[in-house]
C-alpha cells in the first residue's frame, strides 16, 4: 500500500492497514509527518496548531487502538470557554456544568428559556448516539441499516427538531445576546446536530485535551506506524497517481520516481486528487458538483505569541462576539477567539505561556500579497494583538515571541485546498453527510481523510483510515484486526 500524505488519515490508514497484513508506504510532501495536525517550535515556545479539544466518548476506543492513548494521558475539559460580549456588557462562562450555562443563557433572555431548555435536553441525548464506528456505511447491509434506524428511534424526533444549521435556529430566539453567544461555540452554518453533540459530550466529560498538547498525541501515532514497520517518504510531492487500464499502480513524484504499489491510497483534498493528481479522469463531475453546492470550512489566521506571563488568572478559552469591527486582512472582523495555554506547561518555560488568536480569513487576500506577504503577517499580528490587549490588558509589553499562520501556510506545509483545513462543511439543509472512499472507474484506489468525511475534525480522520483498512480486508477476505 502506498499513502499520499502523512497526517492523521495516512496514518491511521497505515497504522491499521499494517496491522491487517499490508507493506505501508507513506510519501508525505512536508518535512515532517502531521499535516495539518502538527506543532511546531519557536524559541523556547511551541506553537501548537491543531487539537483545541479532542472529542472522546465511543471514539476514545479509536485513539487506544492506534496506541495514542495510552501513552498520551487526556485531561477532561471542565471549562470549554468563556463567552464575552465585545462590548463588555455580559459573558457566559460554558463548562461541564451545562445547567450552570443554561442559567446563565436564560438570565440574559429569559423569553427564551424554553428553547434553552428543550436544546440542553436534546444534547444530553444526542450524546447516547453510538457513532457508527465499527461498520462501515460501504459495507453496512440491509440488516445492519434496519438496526441502525431502530438504534435511532428514541432521537429521530430531535433530529428532525434541530435539523436547521445553528444560524437559522438561533435566528428564532429572541435574545441577540444568546444567539451570539451559541454562534460563538460552532459556525453558523453548521448543522445544530454539532452543537448538540459538542455540548452533550462536554456534559459527559467526553471533551478533552491531551497532556503535553499536539505534539505529544502526533509522536505517539507515528511511534505506533513505526513500530508496526511501516515506510516514510519525507519532502516528496506526489505530482501524478499512475493509471494502468483504470487500475492505479503507483505514483510519480516530483524528482520523477516512480513508485509502484498494489493499493494506493490519497489523503490529500479532494480537489487535489481528483483535479491534479488523476488529472479530472475520475470522479470530476461528482467533485464539480459538490464543490458548486457544498461550503467549506473558511480558512483562518492563526496568530500565536509567547509572554513573559503565566496568565493563570484568565480563562483558557475565550470567544469574543460581537467587537466593533475592524478590517484586517481584507476582511470585516467583529468575532475572535483566543486560546491562552496555561494548562499547558509543555509549550512555555515556568512562567511563561503561549497565547493564540484565531480568526476567519480570506484566501485570496493572502495569495495576492506577493513580495509584501510578510509585511502582511507583521501588521496582522499587530492588529490582533492590539485586539487581544483589550481582553487580556498588558499583554503587549510581555511578548517575546510572535509567530503567524496563514491559509498559505496551511497550502504550503500540508496542500489544504485553499487553506480550507477541514474540507467540508456539513449543512443543515444539504444532508451531506458521506463521501464514497472510492471514484467511479478506477480500480485499487482509495481516499480517506477529512474530505470524504464532512466535518473533519481528529477523530473523523482516525476512523476514515480505520474503516477504509475495514473496507480492504472485506474485500480481501480478511478478517480485520487492530492489532498484528
């Protein structure tokens, strides 16, 4: 088996694919493995650049599986984040105590305090909805969808509730603060099934973030791929997927190697794959038409800063709505979230931290910066400390480190369509929810990763590897295992 790139997908796609019997090899553009999954060192200071919360309950057994956890111990999230009015005029602190929040969110609107209610309610049970880990949709039969259905028969009501995207159901509170505020949690335009989700799991004690950050989680996974034995390729670009009477039988790389293999697998994006790498010979039409339909996640700005300052008086997680807005990098922005890591010692020395902003850019803006892109990265750093200064006042004068990601950077280091680090966007009203692992007329060549998984996110790109290993050994006539 051959894996175009080497993050969480290729990864586990190669870590499980050893397990069942295969040769794995892994040809990654970047200089490390990781993709967008990745942190990275700066000084003294690690900028940690993916895992903002790593979602546990039925998929905490995948992470045990891949050996990422243990070793990597999880520390459960007690505090999610503090919401704050831009303005100054409220916040509501959201945690594991979602009966705290609810009150809070009924003190701001109280006319809303039924919905309040009735959504607390439904993320309670949608948190018992048993994700559909061990079965594959491509190999799910009749049966299996019939159990499925009746599995569902206790939530169907509360699926068909919220099925709206959380901007056209909060668009029906009364409150513009409590709107605000559950917009600050997940995008707008995602499907209310997240949110529900995303709070029913905090309740759990099903969110958490594992101790010593990205960094640790990625060094155990690719600990256990090596383990196994399998290969790595670094610094080398897949330019073209070889096709032999529609069969793929390899890749052509940049330097012009070719490299046969008897599966090949692509982790890239979807537009990359189809559009570049098999030349649109396969699968374009469909592509087109989901690229024409279906949102992307936006690209961001990841603004990072490491301070002579522990900051253990501040909460972890800030969201702040609705700030008078300013233009930067092209864009209007009244919305920011900031990360401060003072549960985290591993990425500052003692006494110190690291403190992120991040916020929704524009793609374009920053691939028509030419020479002057990094004096762009300067005065959007600027801009957005002065931003951060208003929330965490002093901040300034304690930098000693600044470092800034752009959806550039995000193309660079791991080829994101466009800076869009999570591919699709699932919506409410469009119901995409699945794309096949395989395109039409082309044999022994597969996908897996966050585009054919609408959502992304850490444990949809475990499991698409796991289930396309799942999907191989059915074919093969193997009985599929996690371990040799």
């Amino acid at each position: 088996m051959l894996i175009i790139g080497g993050g969480l997908a290729g990864l586990s796609t190669g870590t499980y694919a050893l397990a069942n019997g295969w040769e794995v090899t892994i040809v990654e553009h970047n200089l490390a493995l990781g993709g967008v999954c990745t942190a990275w060192k700066r000084g003294p200071y690690t900028v940690d650049g993916c895992i903002h919360w790593l979602t546990g309950g039925a998929f905490f057994k995948i992470y045990e599986e891949l050996r990422i956890c243990p070793p990597v111990a999880v520390r459960t999230l007690e505090h999610f984040s503090t919401i704050r009015d831009g303005h100054g005029g409220w916040s509501v602190e959201v945690g594991r105590d979602l009966a705290a929040m609810g009150g809070e969110l009924r003190a701001l609107s109280p006319a809303d305090g039924e919905a309040i209610d009735d959504m607390l309610a439904a993320a309670e049970k949608i948190a018992d909805l048993a994700p559909p880990i061990d079965r594959p949709q491509e190999l799910m039969t009749m049966r299996d969808q019939l159990r499925w259905l009746w599995e569902l028969r206790g939530e169907l009501g509360i699926l068909a509730k919220y099925r709206d995207t959380v901007g056209a159901w909060t668009e029906r509170l009364a409150g513009d603060a409590v709107r605000r505020a559950l917009r600050s949690l997940v995008p707008g335009e995602a499907p209310m099934f997240f949110l529900l989700m995303m709070l029913g799991y905090l309740g759990r004690g099903w969110l958490s973030r594992p101790v010593g950050g990205t960094a640790a989680f990625l060094e155990a996974l690719c600990a256990r791929y090596q383990e196994l034995g399998g290969a790595v390729v670094l610094n080398t670009t897949v330019d073209e997927v070889l096709v032999e009477g529609d069969r793929a039988v390899g890749v052509r790389t940049s330097d012009g190697s070719m490299l046969r293999a008897d599966v090949v697998v692509s982790t890239s994006s979807a537009p990359e794959t189809v559009l570049r790498l098999l030349g649109g010979r396969y699968g374009a039409d469909a592509l087109h038409e989901r690229m024409k339909q279906w949102k992307l996640f936006e690209p961001i700005v990841l603004a990072s800063w490491g301070v002579s300052r522990p900051l253990t008086e501040v909460p972890s997680t800030i969201a702040v709505s609705g700030m008078s807005p300013v233009s930067i990098a092209g864009r209007r922005v009244s919305d920011l979230v900031l990360r401060i890591f003072n549960d985290e010692p591993s990425v500052a020395p003692k006494g110190h931290t690291v403190v992120q902003a991040l916020m929704v850019t524009d793609y374009g803006w920053w691939a028509t910066r030419g020479r002057g892109y990094g004096d762009a990265k300067a005065a959007v750093a600027a801009e957005l400390l002065g931003l951060v200064e208003r929330q965490i006042p002093g901040i300034g004068a304690a930098v000693e480190m600044s470092d800034v990601a752009t959806p550039l950077t995000y193309w660079r280091s791991a080829r994101s369509w466009r800076g869009a680090f999570e591919g699709w966007m699932p919506a409410g009203d469009t119901h995409q929810t699945h794309v096949p692992k395989t395109l039409p007329g082309l044999e022994r060549f597969y996908m897996a990763g966050q585009w054919v998984e609408p959502g992304g996110g850490v444990p949809a790109a475990l499991m698409s590897g796991r289930q396309l290993v799942q999907i191989l050994c059915a074919q093969a006539g193997r009985r599929f295992v996690v371990s040799p």
